[in-house]
C-alpha cells in the first residue's frame, strides 16, 4: 500500500529503532495519517514527526519543529507535544481507535499544530488538540527550510518496559 512501517525491533539483545530523512522543505502543510496506539505507548517509546536542519542545510539553534508522542520514561506523563525548539506544549491524548492525523502548518509568522481522530478531512467535531505557537522570548518561527524527519526509538536506549511494542504505520503524508 505504500505505507511506511516504524516498529522497534529486539535482535538479540539488541534494541534497534526507525529514522527516515527527507530532503528539505519549507514553509506549508505538513499531514501525517498515522495507524497505531500513539496514545499508549510505552513509556520508553517515542515517535517523532519533526523538520530540523540536515546536515546539507545552514544549521540554526532553535530551529526544530515537532510533533511528538513520548512519555519520556514516565508513565503518568502526558503522551503528546508540539514545540518549536525550546518550547513546547504537552498534552494528553485519549484515541478511540488506533487511526489519528496528526499536522503542523508552518508559516512566517506562526506554527499552528492540530491533532484530530480518524484519517477523514479534519473537522472541529474530530479535533483532539490545537496548539499556535507565534514566537516567545526563547524561540522564533524558524526561517530557512528544514529537513522532514520521521523517527521511532527508545528514551535513554531503555527497552520497552513491556519488553514490546506496537508498530506505528505512516498512512499518509501530504506536504502543501
């Protein structure tokens, strides 16, 4: 189907995690259809959908932009964030299945992420969570275009505290 499947995968004794880098964009849309429990994952786990400067590209301090699914060794902690490098917001999330969309719009003067249930067009009946980020005294909207990462791997090279994980499919990504 053309999807991507990120799963962590335990060879022997080792761990082994999921990255993928694309070439760089800018300003738009970023939309990810994702199909898997980003709401319950492990507290070791940590699914990444990030822009950040390649190695080909200028590097600039604080100029990453994520959608992140991690609890950061802490089960109790909320699952998900959204930052622009190095502030963030966290929130809780609570799936009704296993299918959300998950999107970043990037523009010169803000960074707008939303979270909705589902993999339909984006409703406000569907919305999980909104966040506008629009600049503060530790960060601004980055300016120069950035490299599109997708990664999945482990807090601190901790296994799963389960000792397995789920995979984590990419449906879709649109960028516009």
């Amino acid at each position: 189907n053309g999807w991507l499947h990120l799963r962590l995968t335990n060879v022997g004794d080792t761990w082994q995690c999921a990255e993928i880098a694309t070439g760089a964009f800018g300003y738009g849309l970023y939309r990810f259809h994702i199909a898997g429990p980003v709401d319950l994952l492990d507290k070791n786990a940590v699914l990444g959908l990030f822009l950040y400067p390649g190695p080909q590209l200028p590097f600039r301090a604080n100029a990453e932009i994520d959608i992140e699914f991690a609890r950061w060794g802490d089960a109790d902690a909320p699952v998900g964030s959204f930052t622009v490098t190095p502030t963030s917001w966290r929130f809780p999330l609570a799936l009704p299945g296993e299918l959300s969309t998950h999107q970043l719009l990037w523009l010169p003067d803000r960074v707008e992420f939303s979270s909705f249930q589902g993999h339909g067009e984006p409703t406000d009946k569907t919305l999980l969570a909104h966040w506008v980020f629009r600049g503060d005294e530790q960060a601004s909207i980055p300016d120069t275009p950035l490299q599109l990462h997708i990664n999945y791997w482990l807090f601190q090279g901790k296994a799963p505290a389960q000792n397995k994980q789920p995979e984590i499919v990419i449906r879709k990504f649109v960028f516009q």
